[in-house]
C-alpha cells in the first residue's frame, strides 16, 4: 500500500471507529460491535505479522543484487490532523540468481534523495518472492507500515475491550 493510501486510510478508521464508540450507542452495547472491533483487530493484526515475515523473510535469506531505476514517483502526503511528508515509490528491474528479469518497487518514506531512472542500487530480496525488496543501507521502508497497521490493531483490540465492558454495563 502507498504510504499515502496507507496514512488517509487509517485516518478514516479512527475517525469512524471514535465516532462508533461515541455516538452510536447500540453498536457499543452489543456483542456485534465487540465482534466487529474485535474482528479488525485480527485483520489489522495479520496483515502487520505478514509485512512483519516479509522484513524477517528478506533480512535472513535476502540476496544481494544490483537493481536499474525504473521509475521515481514522489509524493507530498498531507493528512487533515497535521501530518506533512513526503513518499517515494522506487520501482527497480533486476535479474535474480535464476537469471529471470523482476520488475519490483519499494516505497521510500522520504524524499527520492537523488536517485533517479537509469541510476543503478543495491537491493536485497527474498529469493522466495523475488518482489520483495529493501534498499541496502537503509531501514526497510516497511517498518513504518508495519508500526501503524500494528497500533491500529492495538486500538481496535482497546475498543473491543470498551464495547464488552459497554455490553456487560447494559
């Protein structure tokens, strides 16, 4: 997910989930809206694991490659609470140990920095899924991803948590 995409989205979640706990009383008093709190927070929670196995993944068995620019697309993020920063997707071609030529792309939560296409980077990948990437040398870019998609999951878990607490009250 683009980290803008990634940014509006959970936005819009909390801002509908603290309407729910607020204003919409039936939903925080019944078992549906522990179940369906509580039902986000497993996704949340298993979309961060799986980003979390695609780091481990890339970190433990990741090869080296040298990867050409294909194209840099930067982009101002500008979200309603205040946030204002930049998000770069790389997307890099490079020839696997298998010799196949993978197209891939990473997001950058920074600005391009001076790459540019034709530039030539070093990558690390999983073998396993080639499409998988990390810039060498820096943090992999999906750490952020994984923090916010992991403190969603927190919220909706303290939210279902409420809304028993709210049925159990009724």
């Amino acid at each position: 997910m683009h980290a803008g995409a990634l940014a509006q989205t959970l936005s819009f979640m909390a801002l509908l989930l603290v309407w729910m706990a607020v204003t919409v009383e039936n939903v925080t008093t019944t078992p549906s809206g522990v179940i369906i709190a509580l039902a986000a927070a497993l996704i949340f929670g298993a979309v961060a694991v799986s980003r979390l196995e695609a780091i481990a993944r890339v970190r433990e068995h990741g090869l080296m490659a040298n990867a050409t620019i294909t194209k840099v697309a930067e982009e101002l993020v500008v979200v309603r609470s205040g946030y204002i920063g930049w998000s770069t997707r790389v997307t890099v071609s490079f020839t696997d140990t298998s010799g196949r030529l993978v197209r891939a792309w990473y997001t950058d939560h920074a600005r391009a920095g001076g790459k540019k296409e034709g530039q030539t980077i070093r990558i690390v990948y999983d073998p396993a899924k080639p499409t998988s990437i990390s810039p060498v040398g820096q943090v992999d870019p999906r750490w952020h991803e994984v923090f916010f998609i992991g403190l969603g999951a927190v919220v909706l878990l303290g939210m279902s948590v409420y809304f028993a607490y709210r049925a159990w009250l009724a």
